[in-house]
C-alpha cells in the first residue's frame, strides 16, 4: 500500500508541475485516495497559505547575475573605448576596482577557521567574487595587450589558481573554491565545467585521459582528507563533485577504448563505490546518484561486451531494462532508507 501511495504521490505531482495545478487540488486528492486525513490536509493548507516567502534565493540569483552583467560591461566599455581611453588607464582602473574588493573582503572578513565561517555580511561574497573576476580580466588584458607572461601560459593560469585557493580558505568561499579547482584543470589542460567536460576535453588522446583521471581521483581525495582532518569539511562536497565527475567520465572514456580498459573499469567501479560510502556518511543523494549511474553504466557494459552481438543478447537485453527499470523506481521510493534519512 504504501508503494502505492508513493507512486501516486509522484503521479499527482508530476501533474501538478505540467499542468499547474494548486495546492489545495492535490490535498484533496490525497484525501479522497485515503492517503492522508482531512484534519492533516487543513494543517497543510492553511501552512502553505499562511507560511512567510524567502527571497533569499532570488536575492542571491539577482547579485550572480549582476556581477556577471558587470564584468560584461566592463569588457564592451573597454572594447569600444579603447583608442580613447588608453590602455594604461583602463589597466589602472581594473586594478584599483581589484584591489578594492579584496580589500573591502578582507577588512569585513572574520578570523579564519578550519570549520564553517558564516559572515553576516553576505555582501563581502559577492564582493570577493567579483574581486576575482576582474582580476582575471585584468591579468588577461595584460597578456593581450603587453604580452606579460609571453609563451609562459601555464604561469598566467597558476597564479590566479593559486590566489583563488588563498582567497577561498581565507574568506571560506565555495566560489573561489570553484574559480580555483577549474584553474587547476586549465593548467593540466582540462576543462571541468559539468556541461563542457566532454566537448572540450579530448577524451582520445591517452596522456589527457590519464590525467583527468589523476587530477579526478586526487581531487576526491582531497575532498575525503578536508572531512577526516576537519578542515573546511563543507568543501567536500565541491572538491568529489568536480573531481568525481571529471575522473568517472575519463574512466567511461578508457572503459570504450580498447587500451588498457581493464584499469579504466577497476578505478571507475573503486570511485563508485567511494561514491556510495561518501554518500551514506554524508547523507547525500548527489554522491547516491553518481555511484549508482555511473556502476550503471559500467556493469551493462561489461554484460553486453562479454555476450557480444548475438541473440541471447538481445533477449536479455529486453529483460535487463525492464528489471533495471524497475530497480531505478525502488530505488527513488527507498533512498532515504539506504541513507539513513528519517522520512
């Protein structure tokens, strides 16, 4: 009965996102499927018409894209006054408005520590954010205009990593943090962002492989290290991301390829079960989703190679997504079970 009701509770509100139904239309369903009572369905209501509205999402969405729409202006400003204005002056003025805002995070920055800061100023983020932008602008500006690093590319990249690892520890900042661990990859020639990992990186090339996976697996470790020494522990969850991903992907790469496959499979299902552990000691779906799909996507390969073109293997493969299939819903209604989590 109570899968049941789970399926029907995933079906209404399945309805209720393409159609726009209200509130009070699924709590009545509910009650008529005898799923909850109609004293709990009041309850319900008049909380979710009487519950304050957070804006803090919004808030934050709004701040994101107005620093994002700022450094775009500075670029077309730049761009389309530049005979005017002079280099001089514009690298001056991009390196002031850089130095004001690592000075204004750091001034209203609270003492470090190895566990969670929460500044009250929620500005000084966004601040230290933009600090970084523009110091990549300015850096960039540089190297167009003067040629500073010259063929040295790596030491362009390196230096704003290693000031975005600072500034993240520093200001306990999950965006630096990012800015930080993609200008890493950049200087072992990766890219890591989750929708551009596979179409520019070249998966082909057997040195690039090996060391998406390297820098994969040492970013999980990291990730696993900040949790068991307690330093910055909430950055884990950033560091296994990225670095699980990227590996796991370079893993399902080698896996296709013909050379040295079986490493490629032995790292890839160690990282999806690293992924599961992680996922049950932290209580996280994400890592619970990455190590399911990912042993997945594995071991169906490894059946369908092993059977090979034939019919048995076509017959299974009816029966095999069927069941799978089915697994998949079990486990959506059970995860919190595998997790620990209370319902």
């Amino acid at each position: 009965m109570d899968v049941f009701g789970n399926l029907l509770i995933i079906v209404v509100l399945l309805i209720l996102l393409f159609t726009g139904m209200n509130i009070q239309t699924i709590l009545q369903a509910f009650v008529n499927k005898s799923i909850i009572p109609e004293e709990q369905a009041t309850f319900i209501a008049n909380y979710e018409q009487t519950k304050p509205f957070s804006l803090h999402w919004e808030v934050r969405s709004i701040l994101y894209v107005g620093i994002v729409l700022f450094g775009s202006g500075l670029g077309v400003i730049i761009y389309e006054n530049i005979d005017t204005i002079g280099h001089q002056v514009i690298i001056t003025l991009i390196a002031a408005l850089t130095a004001w805002c690592f000075f204004y995070t750091y001034k209203h920055a609270l003492p470090y520590s190895n566990a969670e800061v929460k500044n009250p100023k929620k500005l000084a983020d966004y601040i230290l954010l933009m600090g970084c932008t523009t110091f990549l602008i300015m850096e960039g500006y540089l190297q167009f205009q003067y040629n500073v690093f010259g063929t040295r590319y790596g030491l362009a990249i390196i230096i704003p990593t290693i000031i975005f690892f600072f500034c993240a520890y520093r200001f306990d900042h999950r965006g630096a943090l990012s800015m930080a661990v993609t200008g890493l990859a950049s200087w072992l020639g990766l890219t890591v962002a989750p929708l551009a990992i596979l179409s520019e990186n070249d998966f082909t090339e057997d040195k690039l492989l090996g060391t998406a996976v390297f820098l994969g697996c040492m970013l999980c470790a990291v990730g696993w290290a900040s949790v068991k020494k307690e330093i910055k522990a909430h950055f884990s969850f950033t560091y296994i991301f990225i670095g699980g991903n990227l590996a796991m992907i370079a893993c399902l790469a080698g896996m296709f390829d013909d050379k040295s496959q079986f490493g490629y499979i032995l790292v890839g299902c160690a990282l999806a079960a690293f992924f599961i552990l992680r996922a049950r000691s932290a209580q996280s779906l994400v890592f619970l989703l990455m190590g399911v799909v990912y042993s997945y996507v594995i071991i169906t390969y490894l059946i369908f190679s092993a059977l090979g073109a034939t019919d048995a293997a076509s017959f299974l493969a009816t029966f095999y997504f069927l069941f799978t299939s089915i697994g998949v819903i079990y486990f959506l209604l059970n995860f919190k079970k595998f997790l620990g989590i209370k319902k």
